[in-house]
C-alpha cells in the first residue's frame, strides 16, 4: 500500500497556544522551560493528530519556535557577531535577538531582515552572511526532535532546508557569492545526518524549494556538488523536496541528483507527472504532492485519482507516497473545532487534519478498498454541487464585470496635474508626516470587541468607546505633530477580515488561524462566492475621525490584490477574475470616502509581490491584472484626491516599473530593516510620484531614536527628491504598545522637523 505522509504542521496550536507562550517569555511573565514545556505539548499533540488522521510517518524538526530558516541558521552557527554576546548568556535570548531586535544589557541590536516565504504570506528571517564565512553543528534540534518523536511512539522523518536553498535564501553583507560558502556549509550538514543516521532515522527530508525557481549555471552546479557530497557521506536515505510549483527546466537536474526520493507539486503543476514519471530514476521513491497544502478546499477526487492511478501504474505502490503539495504550515488545523460554520459550508472545506484525511482515502483506494472509492465518489458529488449553491453567483457582479470600461483604470489627469492639485488642497509641509494606518490594539479594545460580538456589551456602549479611541488617537497625533492623520482603526480586528466581514461572498472560520511570523498569526476569511458591497464600510470612521481635527484624515482601505492574497480563495474561478471583482467592490467604497470628503485614501497592497508568480516568464500576465486592479479601486477619483498605497517586506528591484504603473500618488514601503537597501531600485528606475521609506521598524520592541532615524533618511535622499519624501513608519502599529509608538513617532516627527531645517539652510 502506498505510504501517506506530510512534509510539515502547523506550528501555533488550535487555540495559539504557541504564540501566548511566546509573548509571555517576551514580557517576562514565564521562563524559557515553560516556551519549551508547551513546544513539547504542541509536538506531541500534533504528531498524535496526523497518525490519527491516518498518517504512516510523521515529520520532525518542522516545528519552530519563529521561524525554520532562522533555526536553520543557528543550527549551524550562521550568527552575526553582532549577536554572539547575547548568545553568549542566553541561548535563546540571542536567538530572539536575531528575530525582533535587542535593546538591553547595553546591546542594541537591529532583528534580521525579514521578506516572505516564495509567494506565501508567511515570513521567513532572512540569514547574514559573509565571506569566508565559517558554518558549525551548533546544538541538536533535529536529532532531539528526532528522538522525542521515536519516543513517544511515531515513526519520523527529520526536515531540513536544504543547503542549496539556504544559501539561496540567504543575503551575503559584504556583496560576495553566496553559493562560494557551500564547501565550508556542507561540512556540518554532514555531520548532522551522520548523528541522524547513527540514531536510526530511515530517511531525512531535504527541502529545496529554490528547485522551482529560474536558476542559472553556478546554482545548478552547485546542487550537483552538494548533492554529490551527501551521496558519499554516511546519511539516511535522502527524499529531496520541492514544492510551490513545477520544477520545469530543473527537472532533469532534480532527477539527476543521487537521492533516494522525490517530491514534487501536483497541485500547483498537475501537468508535470508525465514528465517526473520519465526522468525518475528505478527504484527512487515519488512523494506525490496531490492534496493543496497552502488552501482549505477538499480535493477534486476526478482530478486527483488519474494522477495516482498513473503514477501507480508506472512505480507500483512502494515507490508512491501520498502527500500534501507542501508544508501544511499555511492552513489551519482542525475544520472540526468550527462548530459554528454552516454545516454545508463546512462540508466542501478540509484543513491539516483533514487532509491527511483526504490522503489516507486516496492510499486505500489506490489499495481496491471499496468503502475508499465510495468515500471518494460522496466526496465528488458534493464538491459539483457546490458550484450551484445559493450565494455563490451574483449575476449582477458577473454583469457588471462582463461590461466593465477600460476607462475605469484611469485617474482624471497626469501625476504632474494631480500633484499641483493636491499641494493646494492638502497645504502640506516639505517632508510630510504620517503614519501607515492603525494604532495599538490594547487589550481594553480587544475584551471590548469580543464582549461585542458575544452580545455582552451593546451597540451604543461599544461606538461610544470607540469613538473615544479615535478621538484619543486623533488628538495624540494632532499633539506630537503629524502631518496626515488616521483614525487608528480600533473598530477592526484584521485589515481583511474586516472587510471580508462586509462583503458578499465571504464566511469566516472561529479558529482557523495561520502563522505569518512568530507570534504573529492571522485568520484568513473564506472566499466561495461572488463578491459584492452590501454598503458602505469605512466611511463613518473616517467621516467621524475628520470631524475632530482640520488636518487631512486619511481613509483606510486594503487592496484588492491583498485581499484576495490573504483570503483562502475559491478555487472555482480565475484568481484574476475574483480580484476584478474585489476591485469593483472596493472601488465602490473609494468613490463614498471621496464624497463624504476624505481627501487622502490609502489603499494597502503588501501583497503584490507576494503574488509574484515564481517563474520570471510568468511575471508579465500577473502584474498587468494585478496593476489593473489597483487601477480599477482607484480610477475616476478628483485630481485632488491623494491615493496612497503601502507595500511591506517586498523586494521591489524587479518590479519597480510596475509599482509605477499603479499610479498611486504616494507609496510607503518597509525599508528601515534593511538599512534603505531596497531603495536601490530607485536609483536604476527614477520612480515618478511621492514616496515614504519607512525609517522605524514596527515589527520589532525596539525604538530608534531621532539620529537613527535621520540617518536612514539621508540615505533616502541619496537616491529621492526632497519633493517626493514622505517620513513614516514601516508598517501599521496595532501590534506595539502605546509606550513605544508614542516615543517612536516622538523622534519620527522630530527627525523630519530636523531634516526640514537642513534643506531650508541649504536652500537659503
């Protein structure tokens, strides 16, 4: 019978049990052995979940405490000097260090660079290094993992990130060749999987995701040598691992490399089987990646079961391992703790639970079971019912769409025209101030809001102590000396599921939560039908908030680009065609903010990059729908209107051409982590309209102080024109406490006050 397996869990716990962990060791209300206490318990209750579930072998090592890249890096001393002191106390304050700063003890330490994970919404930190760089076995996380797994009675496989790959993720600080560090980085690799194979691990999991990328001549070689060094040392047997698409042109190269298994996508890249079943070597093993391990819809069993079947045919059953397309790191864990979901709803879903579920159905149907084959045609039958479910089509949306103009992707006039307009209307000073949109969620506001929705705290109480957050916001701002204000969006729990809260089309799960880093978790809403404005959804806030003060209020608003990124989207229409109607939606709601005179209204797209297809020769398709819809929220707005738009943790260097053609009037963008690098696209294209670098890195406890700050801004205008400088923080605030935003934003305005003297002398 055909082996079921996964590549990974996800790592938070049901009821986030990981992250109160966390933050509690972070505050200093727990120790270090309660962090790890529950990490043990998560383990265990997630490892005994899968064999449950119906899962042979369980992996190991894919549990993290932040994040597997950044252990990767500390499993083999990759650890910036900067940081060692702190290691040097403590183990894992040095490690916490390395992901979210450290500003005590006389250290002040910026955390690592953080962007996203391939074109995931999860965040991965990315590792320093340098020439001549030296690697060593720095502890034994997977070997303990491994034997914590054996332990407690599960057959395991240990996961690592492949060599290759890591050093491919990884940023060299001195501009030297990252893949010139893979003799000195194999060495302990080497040793690891000595230490694993004396313990009795059968097989390690080597994921090379970079394998699905464009790679060029020194990276394939590369592969090839790391590989070839694997082969001759003592190790387990090696299952190589790709996923997030097709290998494509690297196919060959995978299937050449001696390993003793491979997996591959079948979800994202169907068509590739033909292909893998060719160039697979006898006697390797396919792990077939058929159940969607990054979105919560069943499987299509008529999809699903002629790929198996073949490959079946081809490899026979010892050869095929049934797995999902990749980590189930990016969906939930449990559909059975939604007791509240419809149950029709409910029915067409499946999380990590699940679909290991799903994947021990299919292994007894490849097995002739019959009660397997008659699971598998129920599960069809509903999955083609779904599409004529009430709430599913609107054919008014469909109509509108269908007679959408082109003209409906245009502004009135030129960014030129515009901006003269909007100098006269907004009368704002050289350098503006302001910041990206929310303010800290406090826990009064949190207990509030769920008071609310369980019916304990009414209507009018909950507008009056909302109305008194926006005004202490208001004021606050108002105090220190912003320029363009927000209202601090206390009435919103999540910059998507808000929305989504208001929309057609859109159902919501009680605990289906992801990790995006650390401790950070979102809950991704569910998009299975059309999508539709029921009315309008920010323009009393933003009406309200303007009301207190004569500064310019800006309207918050998430793009259709991340509100389709962040939504685990219906798998039953284009993705493009669900973002065109996102926009229309959305577009609908700038057109009321602009009449209930809002004057400045930001719309976020931290997901466009994210969106990014992996391949570069996909790029030109994804970025004209994608620009598009941007263009369609926003077209049609008064010359006077400012639009904004805000972009994080996103390499812009190759898509600064398209940045540029959503024709935002202003852009901020997370640079502050990165000491201003990613303004380097800057200087190759000269990027016309506003923009605001961010100078204050919100995703770490640590406050810059004015010099720091001004620093980064002379870096920016090392490559900007005064005229196009905006000063702001990074990203949105709701996840800092108040003590530290009101000091960070103290030295903001203070550094922007200090730069606006040093122009004005020059000039006079």
């Amino acid at each position: 019978m055909s082996l079921v397996t996964y590549s990974g869990f996800p790592r938070i716990g049901l009821k986030r049990e990981l992250k109160r962990a966390l933050e509690s060791r972070w505050r200093g209300d727990s120790s270090a052995e309660t962090l790890l206490d529950t990490a043990r318990m998560l383990r265990k209750r997630h490892w005994t979940l899968a064999a449950q579930a119906g899962a042979d072998v369980v992996p190991c090592n894919d549990f993290s405490l932040y994040d597997h890249v950044l252990d990767t890096a500390v499993l083999f001393d990759a650890i910036p000097s900067r940081y060692r002191p702190v290691f040097a106390v403590d183990e894992l304050d040095g490690y916490f260090a390395m992901a979210r700063g450290h500003k005590r003890d006389g250290h002040d330490l910026h955390a690592l660079e953080m962007t996203k994970w391939f074109d995931t919404n999860y965040h991965y930190l990315v590792p320093e290094l340098e020439a001549g760089q030296r690697f060593a076995l720095r502890g034994n996380k997977p070997l303990a993992d491994f034997l914590e797994a054996r332990e407690l009675g599960f057959q395991a496989r240990p996961v690592l990130l492949g060599p290759v790959s890591f050093l491919l993720l990884s940023k060299t600080v001195d501009g030297s060749d990252r893949v010139a560090l893979l003799d000195a980085l194999l060495a302990p690799y080497i040793d690891l999987l000595g230490q694993l194979a004396d313990a009795g691990a059968d097989w390690v999991q080597l994921d090379e995701p970079c394998l699905v990328l464009d790679l060029d001549d020194d990276d394939r070689a590369a592969y090839r040598r790391a590989y070839a060094a694997l082969a001759a040392a003592r190790t387990p047997r090696r299952l190589l691992a790709s996923y997030f698409g097709a290998l494509g042109d690297n196919l060959a190269l995978a299937a050449s490399l001696p390993v003793d298994g491979l997996h591959v996508d079948l979800v994202r890249a169907p068509e590739q089987l033909d292909a893998v079943l060719d160039a697979l070597p006898a006697c390797l093993v396919l792990s077939a990646g058929v159940v969607d391990g990054r979105n919560i819809w069943r499987s299509r069993p008529e999809r699903v079961l002629p790929l198996l079947r073949k490959a079946q045919a081809r490899i026979g059953d010892e050869r095929l391992w049934l797995a999902p397309s990749c980590s189930l790191l990016h969906v939930p864990i449990d559909l059975g703790a939604e007791t509240a979901l419809d149950t029709k709803r409910r029915a067409p879903m499946a999380f990590a639970r699940q679909k290991v579920e799903e994947l021990r159905v299919y292994a007894d149907a490849l097995a002739g079971l019959p009660e397997a084959h008659a699971a598998l045609a129920a599960q069809q039958a509903l999955l083609d019912t779904q599409a004529h479910a009430p709430g599913v089509v609107d054919a008014g949306v469909r109509n509108r769409l269908r007679t959408l103009s082109p003209q409906a992707t245009l502004r009135r006039s030129a960014y030129p025209i515009r901006r003269t307009t909007q100098a006269e209307t907004l009368a704002l000073p050289p350098l503006p101030t302001t910041t990206i949109g929310s303010f800290p969620q406090t826990d009064e506001l949190r207990k509030a809001r769920a008071a609310h929705r369980a019916g304990k705290l009414d209507d009018a109480a909950y507008d009056n102590l909302l109305k008194a957050e926006v005004e202490r916001v208001v004021r606050f701002q108002e105090h220190i000396g912003l320029d363009v204000l927000v209202h601090g969006e206390p009435e919103r729990n999540d910059m998507v599921e808000y929305f989504g809260e208001q929309l057609d089309g859109y159902l919501f799960t009680q605990l289906g939560w992801v990790q995006s880093y650390g401790s950070r978790c979102v809950k991704p809403p569910v998009i299975y039908g059309d999508i539709a404005r029921r009315a309008a959804m920010t323009v009393h806030w933003s009406s309200y908030a303007q009301s207190l003060t004569d500064k310019p209020m800006k309207g918050m608003l998430t793009g259709p680009v991340t509100m389709l990124q962040w939504s685990f989207v219906r798998d039953d229409l284009p993705r493009e065609t669900v973002c065109r109607q996102m926009a229309l939606a959305l577009r609908d709601e700038v057109h009321d903010l602009e009449a209930a005179g809002i004057d400045v209204i930001q719309i976020d797209e931290p997901a466009l990059r994210e969106g990014l297809p992996l391949r570069r020769a996909d790029w030109p398709v994804y970025l004209a729908w994608a620009v598009e819809c941007f263009r369609i929220t926003a077209g049609g707005v008064r010359d006077a209107t400012q639009i904004h738009t805000h972009m994080c943790y996103s390499e812009f260097n190759d898509i600064i051409e398209a940045v540029a053609a959503m024709d935002a009037d202003v852009i901020s963008i997370e640079t502050s982590r990165s000491r201003m690098e990613l303004l380097d696209a800057f200087v190759r294209f000269r990027y016309p309209n506003g923009i605001g670098p961010g100078v204050y890195d919100i995703h770490s406890p640590r406050v810059p102080d004015t010099a720091e700050m001004l620093d980064l801004l002379h870096k920016a205008l090392a490559v900007l024109q005064p005229e196009q400088l905006w000063i702001n923080p990074d990203c949105g605030l709701k996840t800092r406490g108040w003590a530290e935003v009101e000091l960070a934003l103290d030295h903001m305005v203070a550094s922007a006050r200090q730069l606006r003297g040093e122009l004005a002398a020059v000039l006079a």
